[in-house]
C-alpha cells in the first residue's frame, strides 16, 4: 500500500471515529449522561496518596484505562476523538497501526485496578477503535490507602467531596438539617452556588440593597429550590429518570427554564418549565430523536 493510501485510510478511519464519538455524545447528552474522560489532577483532589512506584513495562486492559493527565477534553471515555485539532497526530497513529509499525509504549499511571493515560492517547484511541483489548504501557502505580477495584466508582468520591463543599460552603446544613441535596453528575454542585451567587445578585436588585449570602442562600432554598422539588414530586417527573435525583432535575428544569425565555422571550412559570422538559426529555421523546439524529448525520456522512 503506498503513502498516500495509507494517508487517505487513515484520514477516513479518523473520520469514522470522530463520527461515531459525535453520535455518542448526541446519545449521552439526550440522556443526561456524561462521558468525558475522567481528569487525573481532579482524582487527585479527593484521594489519599501514600505513595508511588515505577512498575515498568506491562500489558495493561485498554477498558481499564478510565482518565488522563492532560488530554481528558480531546477523547471521550470510550477514547473517541472530541476534537478536530487531533486529527493530524490520530491519523499519524493510524497510518503507523497499518505499517505494522512497533510503537513504544503509552505511560500511565495506575491507582487501584485502572489507568489513566500521562502519554499515548491517541495510541489508545486507535488502538481502542481497532478493536485491540490489551496495550504495552509504562505503568506508574500509585498507593492509596484502599481498594480500588472495577466497582469503585471515582464519580461517587468526587460527587461527596463536591456535596461536603456545597454544604460547608452555603451552611445549608446548619440552616436546614433535614436538608439532603444529592447529584449524580459531577460538577453540578459548584453550578448551584452559582445559582445563589446569581439569586443573590438579582435579589440585591430587586430590593435595591445588597443581602448577606446567608439570607441569599435561605430565600434561594425556600423560594426557588423547594417549589421547584414540589412540582417535581407532583409530577412525579423523577419516575421517568430513575438514574437521577431530584437536585438533578432541579438542575436541568431551571437551566430549560432560561432557555425558553431566552427563545421565546417571555416569562414561563416552573410549571410550565417542567412539564415542557418532561415533554421534550421523556426517555420516549429521547429514542425517537436519537433514532431520527443517527439516520440524518449517517446520510450527511
């Protein structure tokens, strides 16, 4: 096969690629998944580390390989590609992968029974797409203090830290004990302060003096987290996403809410919020629009 046979089947391998990464993020985000690759300084954030060790040269499972160092925004967490700026360096892999060349190994460090790439990514990407199961990898290990095995869940050790903060931060817990505000995707915590920050600032305009962050984050709870929870319990709306919680939906309505305003430029109540949202992201409504989104992108490809 010459050169540039080798280039244009590496060309359309990224594209295959980068295609089906495009129709899984459609997939995940019209389910309210996420699929990023997990970031390694974030883990860091929340593990105890007692120590590291060069492990040398191993054959490593490419599906434990669950994060990155520093390319956790170009691949999915099915090592897809996110980003068109890759293609150049993908495709140099690729055309090595169908040389037959003998690549080096990726390096990764490893903490518990998974990895997370320090470099080789886009060896993993093509390695992954071509449906290889195992890679040569430089390995890194990281002692940590428990087990870490395939059923430990690294977004459910960030979700608590980020729930710890959130509590801590707002003293929400003191003001309310009974109060229990659960996510299950990480990062959401940190766009709930943002919503009091944003509370505060248009209740400061509204009474035109500015109001303590205690009061802010009281009058946000009372008078927009709770009504919204309530039309959620009466609507029985978290029946129809089983896999989330009610501050998730909470969430997701208020963010819908904005939108609707913004497009239609006019006030909608939260009922009327929520029951557009459940209409539009009924898991029903989901499978049709997914079904009709792979049919037109797959004649556009």
């Amino acid at each position: 096969m010459s050169f540039d046979s080798f280039k244009e089947r590496s060309k359309m391998d990224f594209d295959d690629a980068y295609f089906h990464g495009f129709i899984r993020s459609i997939e995940n985000w019209l389910r309210l998944d996420k699929t990023q690759l997990l970031a390694f300084n974030e883990i860091l954030k929340h593990i105890s580390i007692q120590g590291q060790y060069d492990a040398g040269i191993q054959e490593i499972e490419i599906d434990a390989i669950i994060g990155s160092v520093n390319r956790y925004a170009d691949f999915d967490n099915a090592f897809l590609p996110r980003q068109k700026h890759t293609r150049s360096r993908w495709e140099k892999i690729d055309r090595a992968y169908l040389r037959d060349e003998i690549l080096p190994p990726v390096e990764v460090y490893q903490i518990g029974k998974y990895y997370f790439v320090i470099d080789g990514n886009h060896r993993v990407s093509v390695a992954k797409q071509r449906g290889q199961k195992w890679i040569d990898a430089h390995v890194v290990k990281i002692e940590v203090p428990y087990e870490i095995d395939r059923n430990f869940d690294f977004n459910q050790l960030i979700l608590k830290e980020e729930q710890n903060h959130f509590y801590e931060k707002t003293n929400i817990k003191n003001l309310y004990p009974d109060v229990k505000i659960e996510m299950s995707i990480p990062g959401l915590f940190d766009r709930l302060q943002e919503h009091i920050d944003a509370h505060r600032y248009y209740t400061g305009e509204f009474l035109q003096h500015a109001i303590s962050y205690e009061k802010a984050v009281c009058s946000w709870y009372e008078n927009i987290y709770l009504p919204l929870v309530k039309i959620i319990r009466e609507q029985k709306i978290l029946d129809q996403f089983p896999e989330r919680t009610e501050a998730d939906l909470y969430f997701w309505i208020i963010e819908h809410l904005a939108f609707l305003k913004a497009e239609y430029h006019k006030d909608f109540s939260f009922e009327e919020a929520a029951g557009d949202f459940l209409m539009k992201f009924h898991p029903n409504f989901v499978k049709l629009s997914l079904a009709k989104a792979k049919k037109w992108l797959k004649k556009g490809h």
